[in-house]
C-alpha cells in the first residue's frame, strides 16, 4: 500500500468540488442525519446518475465509476462537507455489490437499473430477537411452494423498513441440513401483501429502527439470488464489505470539523474552548487517531481490492477503532457545548419546525451521540469484531 499522495487526486478533488459548488441550495449544506429523509436520498441519487456518478463505489464493468480507493475517499469526503444528503448505503454497500457478484443478468437488469435511478430504496432483514451475533441460528422459514417461496416468521432492527421499497432477506429455506447450509438469500418487494413494519424509536429519539414480520408472505422464487442454501456465503461477503464501511470516514471528519467551529465560538470564562491547554491537548489525541483511521481505511480498501485474506481481521479491527472515534468525538462534541451540552436539542434534519435562536451549534449534536452508542452494535458488535482479530490475527 502505497501512501505517497496522488498529485492527479487534486484535479480529481477539483472536479467533485465544481460539480458540488454547482448543486442547488436545496442539495448543499445540509445538517446530516445518519441517513437523509427518502425524497432526498432518491433526488440525490438521481442527480448522481445523471452527472454519471450513479454508482460511485463499483467498478466499470458493473456500471460503476470505477473510482480508486484514494478517489471515492475523496468523493465521499467532498459530499460530506458540502452537506449533501447521504446515498442508500443499503444499495451501494451492501445489496449491489452481492447483486454485481451473485445475480443472473436478468435480476441485474430488473434491480439495479430502478435503484440506480433513485427509484427504490432498500433495507437490510437478516437480525431476528435471538440471531444477532449468532445470525446463522435464525429461524424465518421460506418454503418452497410452486414457483413461490411462503415466508413466515420475524425480523428486528431493520433499519428504515418503513420506508424502503425493498428487502433483501436470509431465511432459511432448509432445516435439516448444518445451520449455516439451510440459510438462502431472498430479495423482496415490501409492498407484498403479508409484511407488518412496527417502529422502534431509538434513544436519540428518531425512528430509524422497526420490527418486520411476515406473515404467509408469498416471494418469487426468481427473486433468490444464487442456489438454494448459498445464502451464508453470500452474507458472508456482505458483511465484509460492511465492516470496512461501519468506521464511516467522512462522518468523522465532519464530526472533527465541527469540533473546529466549537473550539473559535464557545467562551470559557474569558478564553476561547481551543485556547484551554486541556482541551487542544486532547483535540491532537483525537486528531491522531483519525489519522491512523485513514490510513487503515486505505489500506483495508486496498486488500479487499487484491482479494487478501488480511482484509478480513483489519477490517475487524477498523469497524471496531472507527466506532469507538465516532463514539468519542459526538460525546466530545456535547462536553464542547458546556452548559448547552445538557440540553437534548432537536435534530434540525428531523424537527425543521423547532426554532431555537443563538444555540445553533448545539442542534443534533445530543442527537448524534445517543445515536453513536450504537455504531459499536451495529453492523457486528465491537465484542465479535475483537473474537475475530483474536482468532485469525493472534490465532488464540
Ligand atoms: C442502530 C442499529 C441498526 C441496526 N440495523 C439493522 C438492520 O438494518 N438490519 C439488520 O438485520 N440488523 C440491524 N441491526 C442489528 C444488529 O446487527 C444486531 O444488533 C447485532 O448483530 C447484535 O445482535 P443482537 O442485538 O442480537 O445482540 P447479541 O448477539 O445477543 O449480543 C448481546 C451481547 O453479547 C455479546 N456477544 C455475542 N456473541 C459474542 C461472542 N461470540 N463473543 C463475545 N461477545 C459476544 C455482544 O457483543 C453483545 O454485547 C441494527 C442494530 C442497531 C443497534
């Protein structure tokens, strides 16, 4: 892994900037919630696709842009500091890349083309209560009817289900096979008759979490991707590219940028927040770390790019460094504010109709460290990221 900047990322940082500085109002400057309300994440997307960027992590031959790594750190890095709305992570992340991988061309065809347009935003059924850590114990059954698969049974957490158009969902198709062998990978549309959302309104007190059920739920068995039963080794190439994402880069940039106005604007007695010794003292700490997040992003990208099986402790251990930084900086953030920092203030991504004049800079900020309690769950919890370092980097 070559560290040594780019001198052709400066033309290529130009280029996002001038796209960016071209957006209308509405499209910049956002305060970011964690991700954007539907409308924008659909309007954004579409002005992506037709500037050509629609899909800005894949490569070319998947209709991609075939970014390098240093280029999409870029990107992603340049949106969050012009304050666009976020992009379906579900979709680029997650869902896409086991499509580009895994699909026929015809499931390519009818998916990825729709999504790309902004046209349908997608959500993630795999936790169920009793299968999180250990996943592959779930137990929603899909059996077999016909040409139709009959789903039955419950998830939990799903992430802005009430609001995605689709799911991409392991169940198991099989069992009495080893649990692992009987899981399959099912995509479907959340309109099917059969599919109750109910809300979990979360402690920073916005609802992005829901339960899911099924209930009779009957799913094209043309809508499974790969065989009967490769469910499990396509989850496992999902959740790969999920822990190298979870460490979310730009938001710690953006959360440190906000540190920075902080720093000039909150009076301590006669001071300013950056001249209090203490305070600028722990400020490089923090700064140090996010290098070393950086430089780790980069080089986990890199080994995932040549297929080396490193990736997979490192990406552990950045999923598990990048969230306790998140963690770190948003509880930063709320001490920065002083007495302001006691107050929860509504998040003016999530309650616009709140005014609260002179405390702009404490609005969301509440919000984003409740939320941030749980990066280190999420997305595979910090405890089993360790188990994996310990096992494939220290062999214990
Ligand atoms: C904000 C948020 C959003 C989420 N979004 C989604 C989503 O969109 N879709 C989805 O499917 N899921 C989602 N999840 C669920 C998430 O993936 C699970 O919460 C996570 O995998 C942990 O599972 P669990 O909650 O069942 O906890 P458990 O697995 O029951 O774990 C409980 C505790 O035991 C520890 N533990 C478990 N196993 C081990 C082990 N082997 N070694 C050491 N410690 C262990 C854990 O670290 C944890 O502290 C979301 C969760 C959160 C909090």
């Amino acid at each position: 892994m070559d560290f040594v900047p780019d001198p052709r990322l400066g033309a290529f940082r130009v280029e996002v900037r001038q796209f960016l500085d071209g957006l209308s109002a509405e499209l910049r400057g956002r305060p970011r919630a964690t991700r954007s309300a539907p409308a924008e994440v659909r309007r954004w997307q579409r002005v992506l696709h037709a500037r050509g960027w629609g899909a800005p992590y894949w490569a070319t031959e998947h209709g991609g842009t075939g970014w390098s790594v240093p280029q999409i750190l870029v990107f992603d890095e340049e949106c969050a500091a012009a304050g666009t709305p976020t992009v379906d992570g579900f979709l680029h992340k997650l869902v896409g890349p086991v499509l580009n991988r895994f699909a026929t061309p015809a499931q390519q065809a009818e998916h990825l083309a729709p999504a790309l347009r902004g046209e349908r935003l997608w959500c993630q059924g795999f936790s169920e209560p009793g299968s999180g850590s250990d996943l592959a114990s779930l137990r929603t059954a899909a059996q077999r009817d016909g040409d139709h698969y009959v789903v039955n049974g419950q998830k939990i957490w799903t992430s802005y289900a009430h609001e995605s158009d689709w799911i991409f969902l392991l169940v198991r198709t099989d069992a009495s096979v080893k649990k692992q062998a009987g899981l399959s990978f099912l995509l479907v549309d959340m309109k099917t008759p059969g599919i109750t959302v109910r809300p979990i309104r979360s402690i920073d007190d916005f609802h992005h979490l829901n339960e899911t059920f099924f209930d009779h739920v009957r799913v094209p068995a043309m809508q499974r991707i790969g065989d009967e039963g490769q469910g499990w080794e396509i989850t496992k190439f999902l959740l790969n590219n999920e822990h190298a994402s979870t460490a979310e880069l730009p938001a710690l940039k953006r959360y440190r940028r906000c540190i920075d106005e902080l720093a000039d604007t909150q009076p301590v007695g006669r001071q300013r927040l950056r001249d209090r010794p203490e305070f600028a003292l722990r400020l490089a700490r923090l700064d140090a770390e996010l290098q070393a997040i950086e430089m780790l992003v980069q080089r986990v990208a890199a080994l995932e790019a040549d297929h080396h099986p490193d990736a997979l402790w490192l990406g552990s251990m950045l999923k598990v460094r990048g969230t306790e930084l998140q963690q770190r900086l948003t509880e930063f953030h709320v001490e920065a504010l002083g007495d302001y920092g006691a107050v929860a203030y509504p998040h003016p991504e999530l309650d616009s109709a709140v005014a609260l004049p002179g405390q702009d800079a404490a609005r969301g900020l509440a919000n984003d460290m409740f939320f941030r309690r749980a990066s280190s769950i999420y997305g595979g919890t910090n405890e089993v990221q360790r188990g994996i370092v310990a096992k494939l980097l220290l062999q214990l």
